[in-house]
C-alpha cells in the first residue's frame, strides 16, 4: 500500500529562489489534498547579546523578531499563491505558518515528528562538492535523518 500523504512540511528560507520548491510543495497539496505547514526555522543570532542585555530585554526582542519574520513570510506566501494558482485552482486546507528558532536541520525534523508530516518538501541550493563534504547542507541533513519522505527540489540562483 503507498503512504498516504496529508500534511506537507514546506522548510523553506524564504529566499526569491526558493519559488521551485513553493511550486512543488504547492503541487503536491493539490494532489494530494493536503495541508501545507509553512516552516522558517530562524538561526539563532542574539547569543552574544544574552550575555548584555536583561531576559525581559532578550524575549521582547525575540518576540519581536519572530513577529515580522511571521508577517514577511504570510505575505510572501499569499503574494506567491495568487501569482501561481491559476483562477479557480484552489488549496483546499488554509495554509499554516510556522517560525521557529533553532538550527534549520534540527527545528526541520523536530517540526516534522511534532506536526506529523507525512513529507517535506525543501529546496537545496546549488553548491560546490567540496563545500557539501566538509560542511554539509540543511537538506543533505535532513536528508539522513529524518523518518517521512523528502522531496528535495534543486533552487539555481536565477530560479523564480
């Protein structure tokens, strides 16, 4: 029996080349009458500052941040889905947005295990071999760990 796919995970780092993989896990959606759950795992960039500054000050902070990374990420995705959906092709589950902090290959399985996505859906961006055998990407990450099925759609920088 095939697995039966309800809830896409789209990770995404919400990049203008990050459109083809928006695409696919759009496409997905429709064929398979799924939720999509939009995820931005934000790295964290403020460890230095927790040292200076009070735990009010820090929090107000972060909450602050992931408000607008949250309203930039709702309008790019509404932006995007009345460009891409053609008249009358519609997603059939509103999608949800999730902004979350942490290391993008961590908060991507972590979401995954937690929303019960039955795939994810991520670009990889071009890079060279050497840099993928010492450092790694998110995706290949990802890739080797995680227990749903990936559909990982190659991002060029000149994709739209």
């Amino acid at each position: 029996m095939l697995p039966e796919i309800s809830t896409i995970l789209y990770a995404s780092d919400i990049t203008e080349g990050s459109r083809p993989a928006f695409r696919m896990a759009v496409k997905q959606a429709l064929k398979n009458d799924a939720r999509i759950i939009f995820l931005h795992a934000i790295q964290p960039m403020f460890d230095v500052m927790e040292d200076y500054l009070p735990d009010s000050a820090n929090l107000k902070h972060n909450d602050q941040l992931m408000v607008s990374y949250k309203e930039r990420i709702e309008h790019r995705i509404q932006r995007f889905l009345k460009a891409e959906l053609k008249a009358g092709c519609k997603l059939s589950h509103a999608p949800e947005i999730k902004v979350l902090v942490g290391k993008p290959d961590k908060v991507i399985l972590q979401a995954a295990d937690k929303l019960k996505a039955s795939m994810i859906v991520m670009g990889d961006h071009e890079s060279s071999a050497a840099s993928r055998m010492f450092l790694g990407s998110t995706a290949q990450k990802v890739i080797h760990q995680s227990n749903v099925p990936i559909l990982i759609v190659p991002l060029t920088r000149h994709s739209t």
